[in-house]
C-alpha cells in the first residue's frame, strides 16, 4: 500500500534502528535519512528499540503504528513493563485501546506519534497530513505508479 501512494520506504529491523543516529529530527540509518518511523503489528520489540523510538519522538521525529502495540521484550518476555511504560511515553497511557479511527500526540519536542486502530488507508492519509512527499501525483489515479528516492554524492536518484 504504501508503494501504491507513492510513500518511498525501506524495511529496518532491530539491528539497524540500534545503529542508527539521531541527527535533528531525523533518523539517520548509513546515509539514508528518516522523518518517520512506521510499526507495523507487532507484540514484541527489543528495549534498545523502543529507546531509540522514544528519543527519535523527543527530538522531533514521528512515530506511526497500527493495529497492535507491543507489550513484550525478548529480555523480559510477556508484559514487559519496561516497554508498557515506553509504549505509553509514545502513544499514551490508552495504549492503543483507543476505539477510533485513529489517536495522535505530539511531544514538547516537536515528534509526534500515530496510532492508527486497523485500516491501512487510515495510516496513507495520516502520512499525508504529517509528512511532505518526494513525488505527488497531481492528476489521475496514484495507486500503482511506484517510485524510489536515494541520495548518493550529493545527487538525488529517483
């Protein structure tokens, strides 16, 4: 889907968010940059990562996740209340209980999260509230006109 709307994105998992740097407001992984951060349905997330989430959202970045938070580690196992507690820093103390559409909320640093409850269209349209595109189509349908952006020596590659 996200391809589809002309979101450009790669798939990052628990090592490369633990390397990754905060520069400004954006996560930097190697010499991509990030504005935003999506979870997709997880249960599960390394404490390192919410760490690195957290202080993604305190520096000004945005943190979207649908349909299931995490509440457990590997380290801890089953409702880790270390990741309850950062998950709740994050989305609120509703923790994804939340009965509409979707619930956002934005940090004294300027991050803001996203919890969008199930519809994937939902998260499109909340990305495209908060975060400017690279590429937008402005007539005729968007869906299946997929793009890349990179940036190698100073250059942009679409």
């Amino acid at each position: 889907e996200l391809v589809d709307h002309q979101w450009d994105h790669a798939i990052a998992d628990d090592d490369y968010l633990e390397k990754a740097k905060i520069e400004g407001s954006e996560l930097v992984i190697g010499p991509q940059r990030f504005k935003a951060v999506v979870l997709p349905p997880l249960t599960t997330l390394r404490r390192s990562t919410l760490k690195k989430l957290i202080e993604f959202y305190q520096a000004g970045g945005t943190v979207f996740a649908i349909h299931i938070l995490p509440d457990s580690s590997p380290e801890a196992g089953g409702n880790d209340v270390i990741i309850k507690e950062g998950i709740a820093q994050l989305f609120g103390p509703e923790q994804g209980r939340h009965v509409g559409a979707f619930v956002e909320r934005q940090s004294t640093g300027g991050g803001k999260t996203c919890f969008v409850n199930y519809q994937v269209d939902t998260l499109i349209e909340r990305l495209d509230v908060h975060l400017a595109k690279d590429v937008r189509v402005m007539e005729g349908p968007e869906t299946h006109l997929p793009y890349q952006h990179r940036h190698k020596s100073e250059q942009h590659y679409y």
